[in-house]
C-alpha cells in the first residue's frame, strides 16, 4: 500500500524577514520618541535637584540656629572636602565651638544629581554659604542657578536674613554660565 502524499501545511509564525522588519520599525519609533522623553526627565531632575538644594540650605540654617555657631554649605563630590561642581553635591558644616577644642564639628553630606545635561552654579564669588549662629546669611544675596543643557530651569535665592526661596523659570531664558 503506497503511502500518501505529505500534507504542506503552513504553520503560524513570524519569518526571519518579519521579524527583522518589526524590530527595525520599533527601532525607528524608539529613535524618534527618545528625545521627547529625555526632556521631561531632565527638567523632573533639575526639579528635584532645587527641591534638595533648598532642603540642604534650610538644613543648614537650623543647624546653625540650634548648635548657635556658624554652619558653611559648599559644593562637593565626595564629602569630604569643598569643591566647586554645585550639581553633585553638598556638604555641611558646623564651625567648632569656641568652648570644646576637642569636640568634633557635626558634618553632613548630601548628594546631588548625576545628569551630565544639569549645571548649577552660584552667584559669582560666592562660592560657598555661611550661616551665622542666629540663622543670618552674611554677605550678599546667593542665587544658586539650574540649568539643564543652555537653559536657565530654576533657581534657589537666599537672602541676608537667611531665608530660602525657589523659583522656577517661567520663559525660556539663556543659562547665565
């Protein structure tokens, strides 16, 4: 008894060529949508990092209020020293009490963001924040400006009395550095 003839059935399925023509279409619209999505998540960034800027700066003043002494915010990487880089970080320190030689002065260290797209700098030569024993900011007015890429996004505001304000760019404005 001869046997039948082989049923050529087609199977369901993707070819080769269909799936290379998806993954190459879906690389298209990953490639046009990218860009619309950075932006938003930049300026979120930038956002949190005035929010943290302001939150430092009010930490450092009831630092200075409650231990009655100086406390000094500067910019750092590590923590462990001033740097000039107002993006990656902030260090807080109390001045040592006139009191205690031995006493250790109370430090903190808190970092910022790691976006390279988010520049801060502060109001030129200023390049650290000193807060007196009574919460006052000697000195000028310091502006802490964001930027992300050429654009000015926001900017923290500490007055001579020592209070912290933030205001966010309405308009579109050069980044001042």
């Amino acid at each position: 008894m001869p046997f039948p003839p082989p049923c050529h059935r087609h199977l369901p399925g993707l070819t080769l060529v269909e799936l290379a023509a998806a993954v190459a279409l879906l690389a298209i619209l990953v490639a046009v949508a990218l860009p619309a999505l950075v932006q938003p998540l930049e300026r979120s960034r930038a956002d949190t990092t005035r929010m943290r800027l302001v939150s430092v700066f009010n930490t450092a003043r009831a630092m200075a209020i409650t231990h009655r002494r100086a406390v000094t915010v500067c910019p750092s990487i590590d923590g462990t020293g001033c740097d000039a880089d107002w993006a990656r970080g902030w260090l807080i320190q109390a001045d040592r009490s006139p009191n205690a030689a031995e006493e250790a002065s109370p430090r903190q260290f808190m970092g910022g963001t790691r976006s390279p797209r988010i520049r801060v700098d502060s109001t030129e030569g200023r390049k650290y924040l000193r807060f007196q024993g009574d919460g006052r900011s000697g000195g000028n007015t310091l502006t802490v400006s964001i930027c992300v890429g050429a654009e000015l996004h926001s900017a923290v505001i500490v007055n001579n009395v020592g209070r912290t304000r933030s205001a966010r760019q309405r308009s579109r404005a050069p980044c001042p550095f």
